[in-house]
C-alpha cells in the first residue's frame, strides 16, 4: 500500500500522562499533544477522553483539517490495556481516523526501544515488569502488581523503607539518617503511618523512592541496601529476558538512569540504549497496520 500521502499519529498513554505525536510518512514532525493520565484503571470512557485530548492537540497544532485527519492512521499504546473488556470497548468507540490499533503501553514502548525489531524491555519506574517479543513470541517477567510483584520498582522501594523505619522506631533495626527521615514524613507516631498506609497506593509509595536513592547514594547503610536489592531484582529481569531468547535489552523508566550504576557489571554492558520512545512504538504500530492492510 502507497502511504506517501498518509500521516501517522502515535499516542503513549499512561498512568501519569499521555503524550501524542503527528508525523507524516517520511518522519517529519507535524504536531505534538499532552494531557492527564491514560489509564483503563480510571475506566475506558476517562482513558478515552485523555487519549483525545492528547491527539486533538497534536492535530491542532498539525494544522489538520478534517480531510486531513481522516487520513491518519493512528497506534495507541495504553495503560491497563489487559483489563478484561477493555480492548473491545475502546475499538467500539468512534474516531475520526483512517484506522486506529492498540496495544498495551509496555509493548508500545518496546517497539519504539528497538525500531520494531525483535527485543525486550525493563521497565523501572512506580512498578516493575520485563516484556518482549522474539520470534512472534511474548516475553514476560514480573510485573504482576503491588505489593505481591513490581520488585526493585519505586513501590518496592518505599515500602521497604517504611517498614524498616518503624523497626527501627521499636528498637528492631539501626536507626539511620534515611530512616529517621522516613519517621519525620509521620510526625514519629506509628499510628499516623497506619492510617497514611490504609489510604496508600504504590504511587504513595514509589513517591519516597527519590529519599531513598538521596541517601544510598550519600553512603546511608540501609539506603545502600534497600537500593543494592533492587538492583538486584533489574538484574534477574535482564538476565531472565536473555535467557529468554531476547536479543536485546532496553532499561526504561523512572529509576533506570538512578538504578544503572548499582546494577552488575554484566547486565550493564549487555544494556542497549533505546532508538525512540514509546510514541514512536506507537508510530510504528500504526505503519505496520498499515502494511496488514
């Protein structure tokens, strides 16, 4: 099929924000959009309505006309896209383009990490997961969900240093500088972190990661070791995706660039810099919707 004179929208949405992006077939940037976070979590309806917002920006600055934009072909990658019903229910919506395909945000970002070419990713960021795709086969490794999965995530990281900064308060663990400050985030009082936790999610949680690595990387004891353990979580993800058949692996997320330089010499070597973003992935979805056709 001819795409010369197509466009093509590539669209990230995940829990903190989603991005868009409008380019014409020979890569050109024509527009670019932002809005909230696109997530299923939040229904399909909400997910949709920050998807749109996202793409409408982009395809206002883009200069589109309708008869312009009914000759994109848009890839969405999304967040919760695995919820049961989810996918049926965002391609029953109506949309203004030549066609639209979705995958989840994790696989979106893959594909932009590798041009499209077989490969995997670590994502390091509120939670943890490591996918891919050689061969036309899935890969998969952790990223189940907080707090029974997500290791060596910001998540992770915060509730470990919360509980060992309330052993400490009890006499049970050395107290340090990182866990005193933990301590000072509830006024001292146990209590107050039992109510905070009752209400808590993991993005509660991931929020103290920043404290922690502050102070792993200022020599705190236990801050090195809440950090060397989940360096060590990336570390088996790496390898298991390898061992897995995975050409190659790309560190993405929040914590990677904090997370790198505690990771073993062997995973770090064998890391492959990312060619493009996750819209990008998106992008190259919506081409090779395209070619299907």
């Amino acid at each position: 099929m001819n795409t010369e004179a197509d466009y093509f929208l590539g669209v990230d949405g995940g829990g903190t924000g989603c991005r868009a992006r409008v380019e014409d077939a020979q890569g050109k940037v024509l527009g670019q959009g932002l809005s909230g976070p696109a997530t299923t979590r939040l229904g399909v309806e909400a997910a949709w309505a920050s998807i749109a917002k996202a793409f409408g920006a982009a395809i206002e600055e883009a200069g589109f006309a309708p008869a312009e934009t009914a000759k994109i072909h848009a890839g969405v990658g999304l967040a919760g896209i695995g919820r049961k019903g989810a996918l049926e229910a965002l391609r029953a919506i109506a949309h203004p383009f030549s066609g639209i395909d979705f995958v989840s945000d994790g696989i979106g970002a893959c594909l932009g990490a590798h041009s499209g070419q077989d490969g995997a990713i670590v994502i390091a960021g509120s939670g943890s997961i490591g996918l891919g795709f050689v061969e036309g086969r899935d890969l998969r490794a952790g990223g189940y969900g907080f707090p029974i999965s997500d290791e060596g995530s910001g998540a992770d990281l915060g509730l470990k240093a919360v509980q060992l900064a309330w052993r400490a308060h009890d006499g049970r663990h050395e107290r340090t500088a990182l866990l005193a400050e933990v301590m000072q985030r509830f006024a001292g009082d146990p209590m107050e972190a039992v109510a905070w936790m009752d209400r808590a999610s993991a993005t509660d949680y991931a929020a103290l990661a920043p404290m922690v690595m502050r102070h792993a990387d200022q020599g705190d004891p236990v801050g090195r070791r809440i950090v060397q353990g989940a360096a060590e979580q990336i570390d088996t993800l790496v390898r298991v995706l390898f061992e897995k058949g995975a050409p190659r692996v790309t560190l993405l997320g929040g914590l990677a660039s904090p997370l790198e330089a505690w990771l073993s010499p062997d995973v770090r070597r064998r890391l492959k810099p990312a060619d493009g973003d996750a819209v990008s992935g998106a992008i190259i979805l919506a081409k090779r919707s395209v070619c299907k056709g």
